[in-house]
DNA sequence: CTGTTAGCGCTTTCAA
DNA sequence: TTGAAAGCGCTAACAG
C-alpha cells in the first residue's frame, strides 16, 4: 500500500524497488533498455503492491495523441451513416482528448479499394478501425498494417483469418438462428415457406446470417422451407425491385427474413402485392422504426451502432496504450426488437 | 483555440478573460466568491473558445475522493449478487480511483428498513445507489438526501415521485408488455389461459410488469385470458409452491409469464406436473441459463447487470463532479434472450 | 542503463 | 475577491 492508504503508484513501486520514477515506468510499460535485474526488482515491487495502471493519468500524461482512421463504405445506408457519427462522438469521449479521427468514406466497397484504402491508412494512422470485407487481399493488407505495429478492429463484418487486433460486431450466424426461431414462432405455420432477402452473398456477415437462418429453421422448424433467396444489393430501390421479382417467381411467402438493409424496399414491394406475411429485419434506422411502429414489420434484430463505436474505440485505446478491456463490457448483444420494447 | 491547436484547455480561458488559472475555475466550477463581472467575462471566453473540461484531468487533480454508499437486498438473489459485484468492479474503473464504495445488504427488503438505511447513508456517504422500493417514506428518506446535496440513484427499481436523482433500469411496463407479445405469439392459442407469477404485489416493478403485460395482451391477443396470479416471493421454494398450488386451483394454462425471480421452483413445479407450456421469465443468471439451454423456458427478458452498474456509478460520479452523461449510453436495454442469442 | 526534471489539465491550499 | 504555487499519477525529454 502507498503510505496515504490510497492505491499505490508508480512512485510507491520506484520507492519499493529502488529505483526512479523513470525506471518504474520503463519497466512497467515494457519499454527497453533495463538490466534484467532491475525489471525484476520493480516487478516483484509491483507484485506485492498490487500496482495497476491510472489509465487517465498516463492518457494525460501522454503529450502525443494518436490518430486514428475508421474505414467505411458509403454514408447513404443510415446505420452506416450513425456508425460514423457515433465513432466521431466516441473518439472524443472514451479517446480522452487523444484520438484525433480521419473518416474514410468508400464510394465502391469492394475488397480490391477496401485493402487499398486500409494499405494507405496503415501509412498515415496508429489505429484503424474498419468495415470488413471476407477477401484474401483485404486480409493481407491488415496483416501488413498489423505488422507495422497498426492495430486494426474489424467494425460489423469481420475478415476472419487476418491479424485483426479484434472484431467488434454480432455473431451473424447466431443473429440468423435468432431469425429463424422468430419465423418459427411468429408464423405458426409449420409447413409454411420463407423468402430470405440478402444485401448480397458476397458479404460475410449476410452469408452467415443465411447459414445460421438456415440451420436452425431446419433443426427446430423442419417442416418450413426456404422458397428462395432473393438480393436486394442493400438499396431501398433494388430491394423493391428484387422482392416484387421473387413473389412472381416463388408466390407469396408465410414469412421474410429480411438480413440486409433496404428494408423500406422490401415493405413497399408488400404493400404493392397487398400481402402481409411475417417479416423480420435487422437494424433500427429512421428507416425501419416507422415501418415497426406501423406493424408492417415484426420484429427487427439490431446491433447497437452506438455501442460498436465506443467499444471499438475503447478496444483501439486500449492496444495503443497497452491496457486492458473489460471484455463484458464490449460484447456486442443481438437485441431483438418489437414494437412493446422500441427505445423512445 | 488554444494556440497548439489542441481543445481549450482551462489556462486558454483564463488567458482570454484575462484572469488567473483559480479564477476561471471557481467560476467554471460554480463556486462562490466571484465578482459578477469577472464571472461574465469568463463565461464569454468559455462560450468563445467552446471550452469543455477535461473529465479524467479533473478527477485526478481531485485529492478528496467520494463515498458511495450501494444498498440492496439480500444477495441470495442471484440478478442482485451479481449487480453488488458489478457496482465494487464500476467503482475501480469508472471511479478514477477516486470512489470508495460500500455496500450494505439488507436482510428484509422492507420500506422501513429501507428508509433507515438511506437516512444513515445520507450521513456517510456522498452519494447512494439503492434498490427503491415505491414507498412514502422511503421517498421521504430519498428526498432529505437530496436536500443534503447527496444525490441517489435508484437502480432496477425506482422510487417515483422522490427527488432520486435518477433512476437506472428498465421501463417495467414495457417490459410487461414484451412479455405478452412473446406469449401471444409462442403460444399460438388465440383462446388461453396464461397464468402470471410474481414475487410480490408490492414490489413496483413486478406490478409495472404486471400492468403492462395485462394491457398489451388485452389489445393485441384479446381471446387470451390470465387465468391467475400467484406470489412466489422471489424465492425458489416458495415460488414451487405456489406454482403447485396455482395449478391445481386454476388448471394447467398455455402459457406462463414469471415476472419475479425463482424461475427454478416454477421449472420444477412444472416437471412435478410434467406439463410444458410456452414459459417466459426474467433475468439471466446462474439459475435461468440452463432452463433455457434445455428448452424448459422459451424466452428471458433481461436486463444487464454490469451495464447498470457501470451506468448508476457514472451517473454518480457525474452529479457529483458537475459533468455531463452521455444518455444514449445510459439507456438500459430491454434485452429477449432465446437460446439462439444465448451469450457465450 | 538510470535518474532528474518538466509538464498534461485541472483542483486546492495559502497568501495577498 | 483574486492570484501564485504545489501537486494528482503518469510520460517524455534530456542528462549522466
């Protein structure tokens, strides 16, 4: 303990150790240049006081700030759109007045522009966070800017098998089981057949959001079946356009997953063929909210953009300060939501 | 701007107003002793520069810390062991080392008792964080803390019409209401009889639940009708019992909401009767996990413990040290949990 | 390799 | 009523 009773500090655990300030912190933050005696000696000392970092002082401390670039595709999807307007807010926050944010806004997001883009950020940034892309190249890209000491976060969709630092997001596959057990339930027609509305099957988080969908209406609703998979290139205009399309083909559905974005297409193609099936949609967007409150929707499985960007922004502080995150608080929920829990 | 580009720091606004570093900060701060002049000349460099104080600089220039004071129930609740764990953990990140907490567990969670306690917390402590209950004097109790300058927040159970300084959890009526949707659409009998359990009538927010379950069944699945209400005490063994003594008087229902806790006397209760209806309770914890995972409960309504924890101890540490919340972080979230989103 | 010193942005004595 | 100065716990030069 330091003498006043509080938490010992840094200068507690110089004076137990012997050595300065300086050298205390050396050790501690794992800078080079101590004789290994010496890392032990203030090592033992930090063991038995039980010393733990002031995260808020060293951030204080630290005359230099980081800069940090977040990568996203175009602004006109609205989740999109408050993703960014929520990391701005975060970095200002959690960032400590450290955490000066680039915003990069991807016309195309296509994986060839995406690794450029996080090639050209690992130049110019401490930190990156990003929307993922599940491509060779984009991984690589990552692995390059971790390797240069970038640490990178994966933001909604994932790029599994690179050097992430971390991805924050839903599980997407749990997201679409969670889909389907809501079908099941809601339709009440056990041998009904369900429409699938994707952005694209290109995008990782919408595949294995049609996987998961897929497993768990076949495990726990077996007499209902998917009539078709319809992609709507997560656009209101195309959505409409591919939804009026797939009723032609397949005729009108018991239910709808909805897992992209383009929701308000989907409703208006409904609308136009006069039918009401179950629908169920992910994200709470300007959006969807009317089309929830106006029971034209059942149900909407969100991700809390707010959240993601805080946690994101936390998580990348945290690995360019090397210290820890409360991982519970950084679990992103699959929230379902229905008209009755609708936050004001 | 300060000069370096950076955010206005305290010295740019003293600089401006041409006073000293002390000065900018009692008027900053609202403390007394400063010439009207002066203290509009500051104002204006503040609004000018857009200065914001540094939080985290803040505390730690702060010597004196502050005494928090939690009072809850007894922790054989498993929900309320958790929230008493979570506050200690909220209070050494989110404190800035400078919150001492402690805690007071009540044996008999009563409004007299409970009165008691936030009278003598209001002595000791600067601030307090209780579980309300809704009672006169309690509010009467809450309302002379206040008047002491010694905010309280209620937490998961408010005390309406005191002056607590706010309430942290979830809007119970809505989440009544969720549970009634969940019923009306799982139970898939437009003409049953649900039986509703709770802890205890005087407990508010199992009678908000109540109420809000009770309305949203009338207008959305008016064949269904609630059959009973049984008190379980929020206890294992004597929610069994009632639950047994509930079936035999009213019969088997097709549905079961549990609005209290002892969610596992009510399992039991129904293996002893070997019946299955849809089955909706509260909370994730220890004891409603595995129902869940074995399909013996179909949904939990949920509110998250370290959230509220974390929330009630920044909304504490914000009154006390004069600065902002960010209310879209401290939004507590009326979580469904299926097996499918189960967290890990 | 190690120590000294000057801050980060703010609060808090203590004097004036 | 106001100001000067010390310091919270840590980092970052700069010497030695």
């Amino acid at each position: 303990m330091s003498e006043d009773g509080g938490a010992p500090t840094l200068r507690d655990v110089a004076r137990r150790a012997n050595v300065s300030l300086a050298t205390a912190d050396r050790v501690v933050n794992r800078r080079a240049g101590v004789r290994p005696v010496t890392i032990d000696r203030v090592e033992a000392a930090v063991r038995e006081l039980g010393f733990e970092r002031h995260a808020g002082a060293a951030a204080l401390a630290r005359r230099t700030g980081f800069r940090v670039a977040a990568i996203l595709p175009r602004l006109a999807n609205p989740f999109v759109a408050r993703l960014a307007e929520e990391l701005g807010e975060a970095c200002r926050i959690e960032g400590q007045r450290r955490l000066a944010l680039t915003l990069h806004e991807m016309e195309g997001f296509a994986p060839e522009p995406l690794a450029r883009a996080v090639r050209h950020a690992a130049e110019a940034a401490d930190g990156i966070v990003a929307m993922g892309l599940d491509d060779a190249e984009v991984g690589a890209a990552i692995d390059a800017a971790a390797l240069r000491g970038v640490p990178v976060v994966t933001l909604v969709s994932d790029v599994p098998g690179s050097a992430r630092h971390r991805y924050v997001g839903i599980d997407n596959r749990a997201a679409g089981r969670v889909a389907a057990s809501l079908v099941g339930r809601f339709a009440a027609r056990p041998d009904g057949r369900v429409l699938v509305v994707l952005g694209s099957r290109n995008l990782r988080d919408h595949r294995d959001r049609l996987e998961g969908f897929e497993a768990a209406l076949g495990e726990s609703f077996s007499g209902m079946r998917i009539c078709g998979v319809a992609e709507g290139r997560d656009d209101v205009a195309s959505t409409r356009e591919a939804v009026r399309e797939a009723l032609d083909r397949w005729g009108a559905p018991c239910a709808i997953y909805s897992a992209g974005a383009g929701t308000s297409g989907l409703a208006d193609a409904l609308a136009d063929a006069a039918i009401r099936p179950v629908v169920i949609a992910h994200e709470l967007t300007a959006e969807t909210r009317p089309l929830l409150e106006a029971d034209r929707l059942d149900a909407l499985i969100v991700q809390d953009p707010g959240h993601e960007a805080r946690s994101a922004v936390r998580i990348l502080m945290a690995a360019l300060t090397g210290t820890a995150v409360n991982d519970d608080q950084e679990r992103i929920r699959i929230e379902i939501i229905l008209k009755d829990n609708l936050p004001k």
